[in-house]
C-alpha cells in the first residue's frame, strides 16, 4: 500500500495533493478521481471539498485562463460540499 493511501472498507483512496495556483481568490486545487472530489483551498484561508466532481471539471478548472472565475461560474453552488477550515 502507497504510503500515502488510506484503507477505507476494503479500497485503498490515495490522499490528495493540493497543487498551488495562480488565482486572486484560489490557493491551492487537488482531485482525487475514484471519490470524484475536489478540494479547493482559498486565499482567506477556508479549505473545502465538493463532492460528485467529474474529472472533466477539474481538467477545466486547471487548465482554464481564470480558476477563480471558473470555479464561481461552473463549481460554486453547483455541487454538494463541506467546508473543513
């Protein structure tokens, strides 16, 4: 097992890792693809996941010419989440 994985019923998940944008509101991004969940770490310091993400939206929100515009346009609001910080 990958030291950073964990056991959950069975099924190994390996742990996000976040990686740093360029963004005004954004601070970091991470996806883990078997969970669909993403993980959007802000500026002010509020960390959250968003649950049910397709890969297809993440691969937008990263590659997109703005990730804070894009994550307020097509992730806010749009998906079920928990804020964790």
């Amino acid at each position: 097992m990958p030291a950073n994985a964990v056991k959950y019923q069975r099924i190994y998940y390996h742990a996000m890792e976040p990686t740093r944008v360029s963004s005004t509101d954004l601070r970091s991004v991470g996806y883990e693809p078997i969970t669909m969940t993403l993980e959007v770490e802000f500026n002010s310091g509020g960390l959250y996941h968003y649950f049910g993400v397709p890969i297809v939206v993440f691969d937008s929100l990263m590659s997109a010419s703005s990730q804070g515009q894009f994550f307020h346009r097509f992730i806010k609001d749009r998906y079920r989440y928990r804020r964790l910080r």
